[in-house]
C-alpha cells in the first residue's frame, strides 16, 4: 500500500507538467487563437484572431490564408509572402496564443479532471502530470480510449470496442512511473480519452482518528488490523469490543457481524478480511446505536459522503 501510495502522491512532481509554450514544431489548428504582430503594416495586426472552423484566417489585405497545419513559422513566412505585394521588406511576427485545436480528456481520479490541449505533443505521463497527478483513491491502471479514424493505439492488448469504432487497452501506472514502462509512456492524439477509474474501497468508520475510505490497490482486500492502522488508529473514547463488519449483501443492505476488535488488537482474537465495499464501525463508548441505524448511513458510502459522523 505504501509504494502505490507513494507514487499517487510524487506523480506530478516526478514528470514536469508540460509547458504552457507550444513547441515551434507545434502544428496549428482549427480554434487555435494567434496574435500577429506585422511592421510597416499596421492593418493585418492583431492581438487574438481564432483560426475558423475551415482551418483558415482572414487579413485584410491579403484576403483568406489557410493556416491550419502550418507551423507559427511558416504561417509568418506565408503572410510574408502576400504581403510582400503591398509592403516592402515586411515584417512579420505571428504568436500562438491558445491552443484550443487538440483536445485530449482526462477523466476520474485525477486532481484536475477536464480536457488538456496536447500543444506540441504531449505524452501520457505528461497529460497525468498536467491533470495534476493521480489522487490517492485512484486505481493501478488507466484506460486509453483512441479513434479508429486516428490510427492504431500502440499498446500491449490493444482491442476495438464493440462498436469498432475506437480502440481501447490498458496501462500500468506503477511499470510507467517506475520506467520500466517506457514503450507504454505513448504520444497522445486529438481526442484521446485517458480514463482512470477509482480503486476498489474498505471504510473505517466511527471512533478513529482518520474515518474514511482506504483503497485497495491491487489487493483484494485488507484485514481489520491494516484497516485501523491505515485511520490513524482508534480515538479515545473508542469502543472496540462492539465494533461491527457491515458487508454488502447485494440487495442494498448489509450483513452485520459483531467484531471484537480489542480481542484482535490485542492478538488473543484471529484478524479478519476486509474485502471491498464492507465497512468496519468503530462506536464510541457508552454510545447507543444500533445496527440498522449503521447500515442504513453505510449505504451512502457509494455517493462518497463523510457518513461517518451520521452514526456515531
């Protein structure tokens, strides 16, 4: 738990998240936004012109210029060219405002969820980086969904949907931080989708220091021990020898056992599994609450609500 942890956290800091500037390979594109700055002439100036629909600008003067696919370079020497008509030895400065024509998704357990823009190219672990890194709940694997129409995903298990419209495969977050990972670290492209679904989940909740959901990563569960140790340990005025396991029974509701958790702390009880979605309830000394009244605030816990203080 503590490694995957670990790389959840130090993810943004790990790769540099990329830099706002395009590169001056960057290729432009339908919706990007330009300035032009031209000397000598003052009628094509312009601090932001979006680029239409059609991948063209219009100046006056020079009339309809198609920039998109044209570097920021070229689309100068391009004005240049039509001015040179007009102006003599002209003058031309185009800057790439806004990138607004490459937009990748970066969707679930990220701290900044929402469309990157892929300026000069950007890299999975880059667009991770920018999204602002992994949260803890997130799982060991993401999910790259790709256009059919924009080419192959060059991904180990790389498979079409049932649509056969878009390719989709999976990967391993912890084999590309650690480098190893190096051939799955792909160049994204214009509407990739770059999905990261929440690991699967324990809660501890009641009396203890920390009350809260706790991922299982790749583990397929957790004991009761690990459990407490992961919520800080119980609170003072814990009552562990009525702690509950709440599991779900698939119906919406919970099977209560009874846990003696201060048999178990104490070695003289056998641990017990936590697999996920089941709760272990810590009630606070000399508190009345019943089962129901635990199970009923538990069913919550899917919505991600801090119910914890609703049952103690």
């Amino acid at each position: 738990m503590t490694k995957l942890i670990t790389w959840a956290v130090w993810l943004p800091l790990v790769w540099a998240a990329a830099a706002a500037e395009p590169s001056e390979e960057y290729r432009l594109g339908a919706q990007d936004v330009i300035a032009i700055r031209a000397v000598g002439a003052p009628e094509i100036a312009s601090d932001r012109l979006r680029i239409d629909p059609a991948g063209e600008i219009r100046l006056p003067m020079i009339g309809s210029l198609t920039a998109e696919g044209l570097t920021a370079k070229e689309l100068e020497a391009a004005i240049v060219e039509r001015l040179a008509r007009y102006v003599r030895n002209p003058q031309v400065v185009v800057i790439v405002q806004e990138l607004a024509s490459r937009p990748v998704a970066v969707l679930g357990a990220v701290r900044r969820p929402g469309v990157q823009q892929l300026g000069g190219g950007k890299t999975l672990a880059e667009l991770l980086s920018a999204a602002g890194g992994l949260t803890l709940e997130a799982g060991p694997w993401v999910q790259i969904t790709r256009r059919k129409q924009s080419g192959t995903l060059p991904l180990p298990g790389a498979e079409l949907d049932e649509t056969g419209g878009f390719w989709k495969a999976r990967v391993d977050v912890e084999t590309l931080l650690e480098g190893s990972g190096a051939a799955q670290n792909i160049v994204m492209l214009r509407e990739d989708v770059v999905s990261v679904p929440s690991a699967d989940q324990v809660y501890v909740l009641g009396a203890v220091k920390r009350a809260g959901g706790f991922a299982l990563k790749e583990r397929e569960q957790l004991s009761v021990l690990q459990a407490v140790a992961l919520a800080g340990g119980l609170a003072p005025n814990s009552a562990p020898k009525k702690a509950l396991l709440l599991a779900p029974d698939g119906t919406g509701s919970f099977r209560e056992t009874a846990v003696d958790l201060k048999g178990i702390m104490a070695g003289v009880s056998p641990d017990i599994p936590l697999r996920k979605e089941e709760v272990l309830f810590v009630p606070i000394s000399g508190a009345k609450v019943v089962g129901s009244t635990v199970a009923r605030a538990a069913v919550t816990i899917g919505t991600g609500a801090a119910i914890w203080a609703a049952v103690r």
